[in-house]
C-alpha cells in the first residue's frame, strides 16, 4: 500500500465534494502540492482556491498535471470522464476517497461515525468537543462545522495525546466505511437507503454490521438504542444511547427548552457503574440534535475527558451548516427561516419534530426537494408520511444528482400519496413567488424549512429577501 511520505502531489476528480474537498484540505495542510476538477464553481470550491489548491473547471486532459503520484476519484462522477480515462489509461495510482481515508487512519486512534442518518453531526460534534477540550483530534467530516467552517482540521501540536486521532464520518454509500479500522465506533441507524447499491434494506443492514466487525479487537461500539439486528452488532466493549430510553446506557433526563435553546442532564449506567452530567447546554435546534449529543456525550466519556470540558465545548457548539440551521433567527412574533439536509423520510421526521418542540404551535411550511430519482421511487410512501406531518409542504423537482430520469419517478409520486390537504408542486420560480406572499397572507409567525440534499439552498438569500420583504 501507498503511504503518506510516497505522496508529493495528488490530483481529485470532484474536489468540490465535501468529503472530497476535507481530503483536499488534509493533504494540502501536509504541504502536499493539490489540484482538482470540479464541474462547477462553488462557494467551496473558491475557498479552496484562497487556501492554494489549484482547480480546473473544463474536463480537458491537456489541463491534467502529469507529475502525480495519486489520483482520487468520487465514485458520483461518470465513468466517461476524460481526466478519470486518462489516468486510469496512463498506469497513475486511482483510487476512491475511502482508498485515501484507509491510508492516512492505518497507523491513527480512529473514532468513526457511522449511520444513515446523523453521522455529520455526531462527527461535527466529536470533533468540536475533542478540539474544544484541548484533547485533539484530525477530523474529517461531511459537512461544513459552524463553529470553523471547515470540513477538516488537523490535530493541534498542543493536544493532549501524543499519538493522532481521528475522528472520520464513515460513509455507507458504495461500501466505503468497510475501508477503516475503528477503535471507536458509532453507528446511529440502519434505515433502507441507496437501494440502488444494496438491492435491499436486509443487505443494507449486512453492511453496517459488516463494519462494526472492522473495530479492533478491545474497541468499542455505541449504537442508538433499539436497533434491528443489534445483537449481531460487533465490539468488545458495547454501549447503547438514546434520547431518552432509561434501558440504554446513556440517555436524558430532565430536557427542557429555554429561550430556543435546550438544557438536559445524561445518564450513563453499565452493571454497577453510574454517572451523570448535569445541566448540558446545546444551543443548536432539533430533539435529534440532543440525541446526537448524547452519542457525542459518550465517546468524550470512553476517552475520560472531563466533564467540565465535555459541557463547555457543547455549549459553545453552534452546528452545522444545512443541519437544522437558522437562515432567519428565531425572534418573538417573527418569521423562522430554517435550511436543512434532511433527504431521507426519517431524517424529515426528525426534522419537522424538532422544529415542533421549539415553536410548538406555529405554522411550519416546508418546501423539499427530493434526491436521487432511485431514493424517491424506493421510499415514496415514507416520504409522504414523514411529509404530511408539516402543515404545509411545497414539493420541487427532483434533484438527480448522479442518476439519469426514470419513467414514472417524479415529485408527484410523494405528492400522490400524501394525506395533507395543504401541499402544492413547485418550481423555483414559483416557490420563491409564494414565498413573496406569506407575509400577507399569514396572520400570525410561522416557520419556513428548505430541506433537501440537492441545491434547494442556492435559494436561501432569495427566499431570505422574500419572506422578511428586504
């Protein structure tokens, strides 16, 4: 295998990525030279720019830097792509990012988050709370932390451990995360997703508890209470969590909301050993927020940090961008604007739920954009259930990300089979026009959510400008 000293420049095929782009960052940090191919610009991809890397815009093979020693791919880009062929075809080393994840954590202390849904801010969360605490970690996440903005950082020469540690999002699609070696595990669910790499949700499962066969030998597993199949689950050492289910090893008590924001105690208990955290403060929005928390809560207590340390560093957490995030604050009599990545029927639900346990009673209109033509067929009857529990939807195209059109898969397929009498088809043009209205329309403060993975958020300023009439 390639190691990390053979490497002087490496080139990505979707630099702009966003695991793609922390590997990006990870070698350029390494005083690696890094270049890359995106297809379109992008407010990461000018980030990039600023921090040295080089990216071309034009799929040209006289543009490709010929002096690489590593080539890493995006399994998303097509397979025609004449830089990809190019390599490929001139004897260069190509490999996926989960190729380049497995070399950089083979010699490191890995804790690796795992799960359909949460993985990001479980991970952000890790990540925040091992920096914050002086412990120190690397961390490579999935998307863009608040508190840096950025998906990568390396560990501080003033951390408290000697050896590296790394805390890495491990990715299910494609397989990736059977790539990586952890000592810690977190795995936060198992729900059916990329059936079009599974074929079905039992295969799904086999992959996940695949992975937690890959934690080393006196590792450790915490996994969200009540999961299917958990006792063919892995791991040495096994710790379970959950919002707020006293049969799990770490889970809350005493939650309550003030001023938007919530206040909770964890308990841990294992045998005969008790512990408690009093009074946790977490200022980001969502019930599956604190439940992440309490995953994070318990990774900080698997590597003793102290519990002073574990409660400032969430207090000062502030998220991450497009995971329950306030575009507009949340204000006394005032419209709420929240933008989020919720693209799976659970993560809808998890959504619309926490949105009610911080507004309660206010309207909450959510205009979503579906994902993947294959994710919308598989799930459609999830969807509109998850969908009907808003109080108003505005359904928009479908994002296709890497899949060409099916016959038949459209948004009207959820629109269909939705029960909400309060729910109309949307482009644009029109969701931004509505939006222009609800100020006139509406007689007392409601909450607005953009959801969706695709690029529903390239409307945010627009629809900022349109709600408050700015």
């Amino acid at each position: 295998m390639i190691t990390l000293n053979d490497i002087k420049a490496v080139y990505f095929i979707g630099i702009g990525g966003i695991g793609m782009s922390a590997l990006a960052r990870f070698f350029n940090e390494n005083g690696v030279r890094v270049s890359g191919y995106d297809k379109t610009q992008t407010a990461l991809t000018i980030q990039l720019e600023q921090e040295g890397l080089s990216i071309d815009f034009v799929d040209d093979v006289t543009h490709l830097p010929k002096d690489v020693q590593l080539v890493v791919y995006t399994p998303a880009i097509p397979k025609d792509h004449k830089g990809y062929q190019y390599y490929l075809s001139n004897g260069f080393r190509v490999v996926k990012r989960s190729d380049v994840l497995q070399i950089i954590t083979q010699d490191t202390f890995n804790v690796c988050v795992s799960g359909t849904h949460g993985k990001t801010t479980i991970s952000s969360m890790v990540g925040h709370l091992l920096r914050h605490s002086g412990f120190g970690c690397n961390a490579f996440l999935g998307g863009i932390s608040v508190n840096y903005n950025r998906n990568f950082w390396a560990q501080e020469q003033s951390a408290t451990r000697q050896d590296q540690v790394c805390v890495v999002e491990a990715d299910e699609y494609d397989r990736s995360f059977h790539k990586l070696s952890p000592d810690i595990a977190v795995l936060s669910s198992m729900d059916p997703d990329h059936l079009d790499i599974y074929g079905t949700p039992e295969a799904m499962e086999d992959a996940f508890i695949e992975f937690t066969g890959k934690i080393k030998s006196g590792g450790w597993l915490i996994h969200k209470y009540g999961l299917s199949r958990s006792d063919e689950l892995k791991g040495t050492h096994r710790f379970t969590y959950s919002l707020s289910n006293a049969s799990s090893n770490f889970y809350t008590e005493n939650l309550r909301v003030e001023n938007g924001t919530y206040f909770f105690d964890v308990q841990f208990q294992s045998g005969t050993e008790n512990w408690k955290l009093s009074d946790v403060h977490l200022q980001v929005g969502g019930l599956h927020n604190v439940e992440n928390a309490v995953a994070a809560i318990a990774v900080a207590r698997i590597l003793k940090i102290e519990d002073d340390k574990i409660k400032a560093a969430l207090k000062d957490f502030k998220g991450v961008k497009r995971r329950f995030e306030y575009v507009i604050n949340p204000a006394p009599d005032a419209i709420t604007l929240i933008d989020d990545y919720a693209h799976h029927p659970a993560e809808l639900q998890a959504l619309i739920s926490g949105a009610r346990s911080l507004f309660g009673k206010q309207k909450l209109i959510l205009a979503f954009q579906p994902h993947l033509f294959s994710r919308t067929k598989d799930l459609a009857d999830a969807f509109a259930e998850s969908l009907d529990a808003a109080d108003e939807v505005l359904l928009l195209p479908i994002y296709p990300a890497r899949e060409l059109p099916m016959e038949g898969v459209t948004s009207e397929l959820i629109f269909n089979k939705m029960n909400l009498k309060q729910k109309q088809l949307v482009t644009r043009e029109t969701l931004l026009h509505y939006a222009a209205t609800l100020q006139q329309t509406e007689s007392r403060p409601f909450v607005f959510i953009t959801a969706g993975a695709g690029d529903i958020d390239s409307l945010l300023s627009q629809l900022k400008e349109k709600l408050t009439g700015a």
